[in-house]
C-alpha cells in the first residue's frame, strides 16, 4: 500500500487532522448517562414531606462488567460530571466522523485500483 502525501487543500485530510489534534482533550471523559432524580427523604418534618418540594438527587448511570450500575454525585461535583459525560458523547461524534472520512478515502482509493 502507497503511502499518500498531505494535501492542504482536502478538507476532509484537514478535518480528520483537527479532530485528532483534539483527542486528548476527551482524557477526562466518564461513560454512562447523568441522571436527576427528585425523590422524597421519608421524614415526616421534612419540607419534602408534602411531596411537592422534592429532594433532588444526582447519579452516575454505567455497565461495570456488563451490568448497570449507578454511583451518586455529590452537589459539589454535579456540574464536572455532567461536563465530563459530555465529553464522552463529543469523543464518540468525533470518532464517527474520523471513522466516516476513512471509509470515504478507502472506498475512493479502492474505485481507483
């Protein structure tokens, strides 16, 4: 197989290039889904009592050897883990569009021979 040069004027060389150059931003990314709950604690003296003014409570949603798992979050780290699981969702769109771009060079290259 050939080895191809860099042409700076293909656009998808120049995007599969940018998405790769960005990876290891995606080193803090967390799998699973970031779930809210509201839920009431079950005192009886507690505002949430009325089941109106629900308790909200935060979860880490993953497969850990193959089976659903959830972790709570706490307050503090709400906002870092729901980031950090947006991640993992960017890291998979870019994977896709590296993934689509290679198949479209492999099936131009593979027409030509």
């Amino acid at each position: 197989m050939g080895v191809r040069t860099f042409m700076a004027s293909d656009p998808d060389l120049q995007l599969r290039g940018r998405l790769i150059r960005r990876l290891g931003l995606f080193r803090e990314m967390l799998p699973g889904s970031f779930v809210e709950h509201k839920r009431s604690c079950g005192r009886p003296n507690c505002h949430c009592a009325d089941g109106k003014s629900l308790h909200t409570q935060y979860q880490i949603s993953v497969l850990v050897d193959g089976k659903p798992k959830t972790f709570h979050i706490p307050d503090a780290l709400v906002d870092q883990v729901r980031e950090r699981i947006a991640l993992r969702k960017r890291f998979e769109a870019a994977a896709a569009a590296i993934c689509k771009i290679n198949l479209d060079r492999f099936l131009k290259e593979k027409e030509k021979s």
